[in-house]
C-alpha cells in the first residue's frame, strides 16, 4: 500500500526525519512519502495558523488521491483541515490527535494531552469535543514553540515534568504527545517515567498510531462515511 | 458604534438585501456595512466550502478593525472562521448559528435548526457541541441549495413542513432558521404556525440575533476573552 | 420600549442604584421603572428565601403586563420565579444567571461564577444544571453577605482575589459575578485584572446583560416558547 | 418513628386515601399523618401553581419538625418546596419525584415517566437534569387533570397505553407514574402489562416508595447534608 | 420476609459481626440469613478477584431463591455479580454500591467514596458510570486491605483524613464508605466529622443501605425488570 | 509477532473459519493461533454466559502469556474478560467491541451496532458508557442466536434490514456487526447497502479491527496502562 504524510506547513526541515521513523513503524510492504505545503503556515500553533493552511493541505490531499496514493495521514496535532479533506477524498484520511485520543480510550481510565503552547490548548479541547471522547483528564504545555522542538534533552525534560503533573494532579493513566513535531521522543519518557518514578504507563506517539492506524483502515477497507462526509465536488 | 456584516462568499447577490433587514432591526446610531469576499466560495454548504472561506474572511476581519469598525458579524450558520477571527481581531466578533443556540437555550426546553441541505449538517453538529449546549432537539433540512432560496414561497412551506416535524416528532420548542440566506421569513413562518397549528412558539433568524447580541456586547464593552482566543500576531 | 425591573427583595435600597446605572446602559427610546416587592424576604441568600419572595414576583410580573410593559428583568442573580413568571406573562421575562450564563458561553471556553456567600452556591448550581450549558468551570464565593455589598474596596478586593483563584486554578476564561447587588463593579474588576496580572479577559455584570438581552428580544419580537410555559390561567 | 406526609395543595380530598394506602406499606411500629394545605394551589399542574403552594408548604414543614415527627414526605411529583424544606428542617424531608427516578435507575436500563398532562412536562424534565439521573427514557402524559384521576378505569387505560408507546418507542424498561394521584393502580397497571403483552416490568407508585425510602432514612439515621441544604435561619 | 446476605468471598471471618449488624437495622420480621462463597476470591480488592468469584455467587443466588428467599444481598462494593444475578433470579437482587450512589443522590450535590486499595478504584469508576449518575465527585482510597480493616482506630483516623479531603478538595457533601468491611463505623465517622470540624454531613454505610433498600422492594412487590435482566435459563 | 485468538465460549466450531479469517487479514510476519475454552458457556448471549466463561478465559490468557505470545485477542463481541485478562497479563489485551466502537468514532458522525439477540444489548449498552464514547447512535439486532450465524443469506437479510433501519431511523452513519461469530460478512453487507440504496458507508468487522489494533499496539510497544490494570498477582 502506498501512504502519503503531509506535513501541513510550509516548512520542510521536519520532513525527513519524520518519514525515517514513520519507516521505521510501517509494515512491511508499506510505501511512505512525505511531503509539506507550498503555501500556509510556517507552523501551527493557534487557530489562526490552522486556517490559512488548510486550502493548502487540501490542494496536496486532492494531488495524493489523484495520484494513487490509498490514504493519507495528515501529520499536525491539531488535525488541520481532517474534515474537509475528508469530504475532498474517496481514500482514508486520518489525523494524529483523533486517531490518539482513541487509542488512549482503549488503554485505561484517563488521557492526557501534553502539547507545546498554551495558545493551541482551546483547538484541542473543541477537536475532542467534537470527537465525543470522555476519558481527557486534562491538557499540558512544555512551553516550547514548534521550531525549538529540536532540544531533545530540554523537550524531554520538559515533557517528563508535566506528565508527572498529569499523573499525579489530574489523574492521567495515558500521556498523549500533543505535537507530531515531538516525534522519537515516546519510548525515552516512557522509560524516564517508568524509571524515574515507577510510573509504568504507557506514552503515546500521535504520528506513528496514525500511521498504525491508517495502515489498518487500508487493509481492512474501510474509511470515512459519505454520510458524514458527503462529495464536495 | 458601527458594525461591519461580512459575507463569507463570493457572490454579493445577497448584501443588500442584508444590510436592508440588518438596518430595519438595528439600534439608533448603529452604522452598519455589509461587504462579500473576494476570494473563497460562491457558497458555503458543506467543510470543504468553508475552509476555503476563511483566509479571505480572515483578512476582512483584519481590514474592518483597522477601519475602526467596534464589531463584525460573519453572516453564515456555518459561523466560518469565527475561532481564528477572533484570535486576529481585539473587537467582538460574533457568529449566527453560535448566537442562535444561545438565545434559544433561554426561551425553552429544546430547539432544532432548519437549515437548506444535508451536506451540512454534520459542520452543524459538531459546531453545537464545540459550543457545549444542551438543549439541541435535532437539525433538519429543506433540500434547497442556498442560491435557490429566493423562490420565498417554496422555502417557507418547505420550513413549515420540516418545523412541523421538528415539533411534533423531536420535541422542539423552538425553531432556528439554520442559514442567513434565509432572511426575513422568520415571522412569516411564525404567523404560519401559530396560525395553522396553534404552535406558538419563537422562531429565530440567525443573522438579525447576531446583529443584536454584538450591539449588546458593544454597548456593554465586553469581547471575547484572550485567555481562549490569543493574539495571533 | 418599556422595560420592568423587579428586585425581588422587599429591600428598596438598591432600587436608585440599579435605576441609574440600567438607564446608562440601555438603547435610546427604552424606558425602565425598577420596583421592588411588598411582601417576599429582605435578600435571597438561599433556596428558602427564595421560595418565599415567588408569590409576590409573580404578582408583580402580572401587573406589569397589565401596565403595558413590552418585558420584565427579575434583577436578582438566583433567577427566582423565572419560570413561573413566563408561565403567567406573554411578555418577555429574563433572568441574569440564565443570560450571563449564555453569554458567557459565547466569549470562551470556560466561565466562573463569583457569588456573595456559600449558602446559594447549590441553588446557581442548579440553575446552571437546568439551563444546559457545559462550560462552567466553577462557583466561587467572597463571603459577604448581600446587604454588605456597599463596601466597595472590600468587596472589590475580594472579587480580585476570587476571580484570579477562579483562572489559575479552576481554568475560568470569564467572570461572572454572581449577584446583581455588585452593580458597577465590573469594569472596576477587569482592569484590576488586566493592570495587576494581564489577566485579559470579560468581566460580566449580570443585571446589565440581562437588560440588554431584554432589549434585544423585544426588538425582534421574540419572548419564552409557549410549549415550554404554558399559559397558567 | 412517625412520619407526616404533606399534600403541598388545598384540597384535602385526598388525604384519607393517600393515608389508607400509606397506613398498608408502613412498617410496624411507622406511625403516619396526612395533611394539606391551608394556602397554596389547588392541584399542582404547572411550575405557577408549584410556587403559589411553597410557603404554605414551608410553614407545614417547620410545623411538622416541632411536632416532633422524624421525617417529611411532600406527596406531589413536582417535588415541590423539596429544596428549601431540606434548608428549613433538620429531619429528613423526601420527594416522590426523585425518589422514583432513583429507585428506578437501580431496576433496569431505562425508565419513562407517565404523568398527568402536558403542561407540568418541562418542570419535570428539569428536576431529573438537577438530580443527575441519565436513565429518564421520556415523560408522557394521559391528559387527565388530577381532579379527574378518580376514574380508575379510564385512567388505567390511558396508563396502558402510554406505558407500552414508552416501552415500545422509547426503550422504556421500568414505568413510574408521575402523580401521587394515580395512587393504588401500579400493581393493576403491572398486573396489566405483563397478561396483555408479556411485557414484565416493575411499576412504581412515586409516593409509596418515598415513604419506604423516608423510613428507611430514618431508621439508618440519615438525612439531606447540611453543605448543601445550608439552615436558613 | 426472608432476606439471604452472600459475602462473595471464601472468607467466612466476617459473616457474624455482619449479620448481627445486619439484624440491628433490619425491620420487625425481616429473617436474614448470612453465607459466604464454597469457591471464590479470599477477598476482593481489583477485578480479576472479582470476575474469580461470580460463578460461586451465582450458585448461591439460584440456590438462595429455590430455598424460598424473598431477596438477596450481595455484601461486596464492587457489586461483583449483581448483573448476572439479576438474569438468574426472580426474586430482587441489591448491591452496595449501587444502593449507596442512588441514596447519596438524593442527599445532596455530590458524594465521594472512600473505599481500601487503590487497585479497586477503576472498578468503582465504571459502575458509577454504568449506573448513570453524575453527582461523583471523588473516589479516594484509605489504603488499607481488606483483610486488615479490623483494626479499628487506624481506620477510622484514616477515613476521617480522607473523608476531609474529599470535602475540602474535592466538594463532597456526602460520604460513602466504599467497603463493606468497613462495617459499624458510619455513625462514628460522622460523629467525628461533626465534632472535629463542624462537618455535618451524612456518612453511608453501604451494606446497611443495601438492606434497607432490600427491604424496600420487597415489600413494595418491586424488583429488576424484566426487559433489562432477561432469563438467562 | 505472536497473537493468540482466544475464542471464549466451549464451543470449538467457528475456531478454524475465524483462523482463516484472521490469517487473510494479518500483515506479513503476523503468527496467529485460536484456541477455545476447555470450561465456561457455549455461547455468550447474555451476563450469565459471560460470567461464567470469564475464569477459563483468564486461565487461557496466563497461559498465552507464559507461552509467550505478544498479545491477545478475546473474541467475542461482550468483551468478556477484558478488564480482569488486562490486570492478570503483562502483554497486550484487546476485544471487538472496544476497538470497533473506537475505530466507528473516527469514521463518522455515529455508529450503530447490530447484534444477535436481545438479551445481549443491556451488556452492550454498558459496555458503551464504560468506554466513554459519545457516537453510539443505536443498537440493533437481527434475531438470530449465535449457534444458528452459519445461514448466511439468511444472516445477510436480516442485517441488511437492520441496517438500513439503523440509517434512516436513528441517524447511523457507520455499521458495527455485533457478534464476532458474523465474520466475514461485512464486505457483502457493505456492497449489498451500496447497491440496493446509495447507501456508501463503512460496515466494521469486529474481530478483524481488533486483529488490525492488536498488531498496532505490538508494532508500536504499547499495551495497558498499569495505573487502570494493575497486577492482581
């Protein structure tokens, strides 16, 4: 099966490095491209940059198609422009932030989300809203912008501090990473978690269930109801 | 104060007629315009319509602050972009279909929309649980794309039709007309049920409660809090 | 228009206050009378005193109407007798907990209520139960007892400390306050908050939304859905 | 113990019934009065009639504390004057209403009220928001008025048929009847479904079970808390 | 009546102190017998022990109703086997937990459970939320077994600690003791929550409600539908 | 990676189809075994047979999991065993039911789930609320015990009827088969409501989804979160 990723921002410098893990994590068989936009947001961290790239998004979603590709994962947390590219596309069309959140539901009583910056917590809480989730116990934020993702060591630290929050103040079981730009850092708080504190919990990478569970939809044959997401065009 | 009515399409078929009724039900003093967009859809009846809305909508709002303008309303029950709008903008900006929800929540037990097609509804749905009220009996539709809601006759015996069943099978109290181009037939449609059936009850047009609740936000000096939409630049 | 304003106390201290304060507000052409009760209790601090002042609301909403009032305001934060008010008038009637509760719903993601003492935070609770509105985060209380409301350093200073305790740790984005005896306070309270921590947000003063929320169903014709208040005589 | 059952209207027509059919599901040992009303409504069918008959419910209630009974039932399904009664006595005061819905929640997946007529539906639908209860299925109506109940045989039919709609169309799996008028036809409705149709299900006669459930309060020595019903003088 | 109390463990150690407690609160003529499981859990403290003893109780229920029982109280507040049993049997069949959330319900806003372990309390969470109420607001743990409740002191101290906690922190207006082990403690508990605090809130002690809730249906002629607990053979 | 299919019943008839099933779905390297109960019901239609199937089946999971096998998969659509197996085991555990209601929440606005017979759908029902999922719009079921699946023209009518009831009376937008014994049927009942009404939406498999989950979780090292499951020995 061929997959397409795209990264909903103009930027690129996030695509190889996600496309190496995503290798990593695809069945084999599996063939992944991963591509960014041409016009959008640099990165997305409010409403306001969610919206002027998704024209953009939906222009690559429609190329994917078009090109035989048999689904795509858009790979932002905020799950950008996930319903109308829905309605554009007769392939499967999966998003990071629904695809954990269920995922997180099968796992134990209670989720939490630990994202980048306070300004995206209200997109997030509206996208589980509307997903009709019941088990988020809360969402944190390291504080860290999109682009500065990269200080492993301090994005570790960071994330440790809050899920240890969320643990013990809000009463998480799961900890979701609230940015796809987070990406290969699961298995070290995991570890960190279950070392540090005996918290043996499970951490969730939002991308890589999204390709799982991509990967499952296109080999059972199933993806979005036209009757929720009736043709555009 | 003056209040800037934006059209979230391309057409301007509608903005007189519009800016006619607006200016009938606003207050003395209240300067009102009306514009369209220049660039995104000819109409909005479905996610994909909508997302290709907002960046030109984003950039009226933009323009109407720098003009002076004390508020916006976004005339469409999609309520396109009303999140990030309100993340650009420091005036109140506000929407119809959130308006109407929380003006009928207040005068009875449960209320169903209206609106032209099925494409919508779900954008709807979801729109109704984003915004955390109970009180929605069901949303219903006439069949009648937007651009051929001006056979006035046809669309208020279609409302009648499906209000009807709205009352009589879910359990409404109350009608909300689910699209602005369903302008100036609320109290038409009213007369029609009470007078037909007894059924007494309020029917809500979208457009002209927005009118009236920015006023009322204006006047009060209140706008939405920057703790859930902030400044996006 | 003409608009009643029914304290339902048998107190007539706040009556000029409330007066004054409700003309500044309202649009040109609205006339308001503010009366309160004969017979009913001194303040409305719990569910009994409650009880006891609906007899004599409800004849006063009855008189209003046979005066000619285009909407009665039941100025008093518990809502008493809102509902069997609209059974007994065809005239409009609004509460403030109920409108600040909708607007409030609008302006963000999550609102505290700032109350007088802890005996009426059961009944608001209530209210807000009834009224199907999912976002209110907390009820918090400054422990002074309506009639010593006047203080207005002491009470002021008491709605800051309550209203940053309600942000930081129950997650509000807008105030409330809970009594309509903090009249003129609300935008004393907002610029504390914006000057003192940045705190930038609404700040809602309950008899004065209401009153504008009256204004704005008699001008577009709509009142209380007759299937849900049924006429009771 | 003894126990004194209020019925919260003026009419004291059925008292000697209700205090019959009370005096046959007591325990040994539970001694019984029945009062009603000296000023307040004549039947309770609206949220109007309910207000007009607190006060005078409130003073029986006071009355019933320094008689030195153990408890207070308020025989009408509205549950009227519930809340303040619990502020003003420091014996435990019960509801038919909601002690129905709660015996109820226990027997099955969902319940359905069948109530007297249309009107008192809304008051109804609200005390089962305030309760917390998630299993109410639907609340119909025989459109009788409670002066007319007396007709067993008419009644029991309109019962009959109201309570197979709610199995039927409305998932209903357990019937409470929503009057303390329809007293002594639960076991011939019961006796009813379960020949006509096989339909096996428990029938609840609200008041009777409120006075099981007041005795077994008593005897456990519990009571409303007093956080939440705070003394109000 | 005849009423059988099944401990659903293989522990026979507690059968005596609770049938004696048992027979202080039951009514005149209610004969209770008490049993213990032949194969089972030794006690109960997550979900693995309790799926482990559910065949042993339900032998012992359809034994239970072939030698004449009236009703059955399964004495565990994980409620283990309740469904189940309610499809066997056609006689009433209460649980502890169930019993003690429905009361609470009715005593005021919200109620917290202190039950021993902490392994126990994802059980607890799920029942509450199969029973449908949502006047939770907390479950906390003593962390005590319970194999080691009997000594006394420890337990109420640390049930009085946790008891606050849920008061102050988390808004309980009610306690429910969350193991039937902690038999005969409520009123001390209360005692000192009234006296140390001037905490004055009732304390449900779970396998009493249970009895008299037993009682209740029984002599009411009422117990679980039919509809919901289908015959199993 | 090794998966156990664990069939829960004593039954050993449908092992070697599902085998075959499971084995077409499975990515490349997937080993799968099925094994049904040496002791427990024959069938599960109702709590009783599942309460008693539920110690063999934690038996047959220490077992897996001594022998060890990667995950596990309880084949049965009542997810029976499920929360006790999670504690007992240290690999992963999933079940039909949780992981289709998950999967159907993503792919559309509601689901419908059509089952076996009736008695089942209480056990469904709660199962639901556990899992804390809001998109469940009915549940349905054709009549038919799971002893007698094997007609399948029969099956396939019935689900066919069932189906389209489920879409135009309750608003379903996905279709979940539910009973694990209607394997391989989803693709001829998806292209049989394509055909016969337009009618293009998913129909869930609910064995093979948690075949496809199960190799997910493995693939991605997550399983259980031991705060929820904690070890029972």
């Amino acid at each position: 099966m061929k997959i397409k990723i795209i990264m909903p921002i103009t930027q690129g410098v996030f695509d190889s490095h996600e496309l190496a893990i995503a290798r990593r994590y695809a069945s084999e068989g599996t063939e992944i491209t991963c591509v960014h936009l041409r016009k959008g947001s640099e990165s997305i961290e409010n409403q306001y940059d969610e919206a002027l790239s998704v024209p953009g998004l939906l222009e690559e979603v429609t190329k994917a198609e078009e090109e035989g590709y048999d689904g795509v994962l858009i790979s932002c947390f905020g799950d950008p422009g996930l319903k109308p590219a829905r309605e554009v596309a007769s392939i499967p069309i999966v998003g990071p932030a629904e695809t954990s959140m269920l995922f997180a539901s099968s796992l134990g009583q209670r989720f939490s989300i630990v994202t980048v910056v306070k300004d995206i917590v209200p997109l997030l809480e509206d996208n589980a809203r509307v997903l009709g989730v019941e088990k988020l116990a809360s969402i944190r934020y390291v504080d860290i912008p999109v682009l500065a993702l990269e200080h492993e060591e301090k994005l570790l630290n960071a994330l440790y501090d809050e899920s240890l929050k969320a643990v013990e103040h809000d009463g998480a079981h799961i900890i979701i990473l609230g940015c796809t730009g987070m990406i290969d850092v699961a298995k070290s708080l995991s570890k960190l978690l279950a070392e540090g504190r005996g918290c043996n919990i499970p951490v969730i990478d939002p991308a890589m269930v999204a390709l799982k569970f991509l990967e499952a939809l296109i080999s059972l044959g199933l993806k979005q109801s036209k009757l929720t997401y009736m043709s555009s065009h």
